[in-house]
C-alpha cells in the first residue's frame, strides 16, 4: 500500500507538471486538485458508514482544522506547484522530501526527546547530497533559485504539518479530516483566485485548458488522474498502510517516491539527472532514512509522506 501510494504520488508530480505547462498556473492548479479532492471525499464520505454526519466538527476543533488545512494542503501544494515547474521532478520532491529529517531535528530540539547518534550522520549525508544535487562546486548554483527556495519552504511547511497532524490525527478519521483540510485548502484558492480576478480583471481559472493536450496527453485526463490516483487513492492507500505498519516505516517506504519521480519524469518529460545529481539524491534519501530510524515515532503519528 505504501509504495502503491509513493507511485502515484510519483506520477502525479510529472501530471501536475504536464497541467503547469498546459498554461494553469501553481494557485490555480492547488484549486483544482484541493476542489476536485474534497467533492469526491464527500461523495466517499456519503458512501461509507456514518455517512456525512463524519464530518460535523465542534468549535473546539476548528482552529485547528483551518492551521492544518491551510498550511499543510494549501501553502505545501502552492510551492510543491511552484518548484516543479522551475525545477525537474525528482529534483524538487528531494528538497521537499527533507520534511521528515526536519521532523527528526524538531522532536530532538523542540520536543526535547532522546535521539540515537546517526541523526546527525543522517544530517550530514542529507546536506552533502544536496550540494550534490545543487553541483555548487561549479561555482553558482545551477537549479533555479525561486525553485530550490519554495521547495525548501514546503518542506519547512510540511514539517509543521506533520508536527500538526500528530494532533488533529488522533480526533478525527482519514476521510473526514482529509475532507476537511482539502475544504479549507480549496475556500483559500477561491478567496485568491476572486482577489486576482478584481484586481487584474481575468479569468479565475483557464478552464480552456481542458481542451488542450500536453505533451499529446489531453489536459482534462491529467486533472482526473492528480484528482482521483494523485490525490484521494494516495492519501487513502497511506492511511490504510499506517494499520499494518509504524509511521516511521511507512516514511521511509515511502521514499520510493522521489525515485519513481525522477524516473517517470525521465521518461515523460527528458528531464535528464547528471551522474553528480543521481549519487546526491541517492545520499538525501539515505540521510532521511537514517534520520527516521534514529527517533521513535509517537502514538498517533502521522505517516511522513509528501503530499506530492
């Protein structure tokens, strides 16, 4: 189940990127995926027992639903957008994947909890292998600067999404709190797209675009599949794994996804790695994995997975 979710997550990055192409910009598409997600929640939240009385929420809860939502689903997925179209695939989940490493320093650090020694070798192969990636040895950075800088600031955000959802996880079910966040994240991309209406006079979203094909792939089945497979299949495929494994298993299985991604994205869009930036997204994903195995997850938390 995890890995089925990490190659679907995979493929949705180069989906997405396809979508980005096609002429829908990050906020636009973060309203589609986040709109189409929460309907069809709500359609599987009607479908499966209690029905939609899953979804009542107390005053209590609220607060912290709209934090969850708004930054885990909505200001991750913007910037996730952001650096995939600046940056190959695989090169931007790798600087969104060190979430979990920054996890690992938060619990040391900010939960004070007793970690093992190799979080800070996880730490250091983390660092070299984006070097690697970034190739700073040829004297300037040679991946685009605003791409490299939102996919770090997701990471940074997905961090506190994580630390959030070891919360609100514990309150709630998968589907009612996915449909929840996936709301929030859609009402805050219809509230910017009707202030870029006002203010510029265009069309909230360029729904023309259905019509178009990208890369000879129609646009309109590429919405389908971030919505259906990148999205809810995904997200549900995780939270069905977290039944049969530890969350820090789940994380680090899930670090297939990176790897598919570059693959797919090699493929589908001649998004070539050099030897240099292959070996260093190899040593990113090894420092994660140590760094995961050097903490012990807590009760209820969540599965540290991208939502890619």
């Amino acid at each position: 189940m995890v890995a089925s979710s990490g190659a679907l997550f995979a493929v949705n990055g180069t989906a997405s990127k396809l979508i980005l192409e096609a002429g829908v910009d990050a906020q636009q598409l973060t309203l589609l995926r986040a709109s189409g997600a929460w309907l069809g929640l709500m359609v599987l939240a009607a479908a499966v027992r209690p029905g939609l009385r899953r979804i009542r929420v107390t005053r209590r809860e609220l607060p912290l639903l709209l934090v969850y939502g708004f930054t885990g689903y909505f200001l991750v997925q913007i910037l996730f957008f952001v650096s995939i179209r600046r940056l190959p695939v695989g090169i931007a989940l790798l600087f969104e994947f060190t979430a979990p490493l920054l996890v690992a320093l938060w619990a040391r650090f900010g939960q004070h909890q007793k970690v093992k020694s190799r979080l800070w070798y996880g730490l250091a192969a983390s660092l070299v292998g984006l070097a690697a990636v970034a190739e700073v040895w040829r004297g300037s950075l040679r991946l685009d600067g605003i791409g490299v800088a939102a996919g770090l600031a997701a990471a940074f955000l997905l961090c506190g999404y994580y630390v959030l959802g070891a919360r609100v996880v514990a309150q709630r079910d998968t589907i009612s709190l996915t449909w929840w966040a996936f709301g929030v994240s859609a009402t805050a991309g219809l509230v910017v797209a009707a202030v870029r209406s006002g203010v510029t006079g265009g069309q909230a979203f360029p729904f023309h675009v259905f019509g178009q094909t990208s890369h000879g792939v129609p646009v309109w089945a590429l919405a389908v599949y971030m919505v259906v497979c990148g999205s809810i299949a995904s997200y549900m495929l995780v939270a069905g794994s977290l039944r049969h494994l530890p969350p820090t298993s789940v994380g680090i299985i899930g670090m297939v996804e990176p790897v598919i991604a570059g693959a797919v994205a090699w493929v589908v869009l001649g998004e070539r790695l050099s030897v240099a930036q292959l070996i260093g997204g190899g040593l990113v994903l090894i420092g994660v994995g140590v760094a995961e195995t050097a903490r012990t997850a807590g009760p209820g938390e969540p599965a540290e997975i991208p939502p890619g």
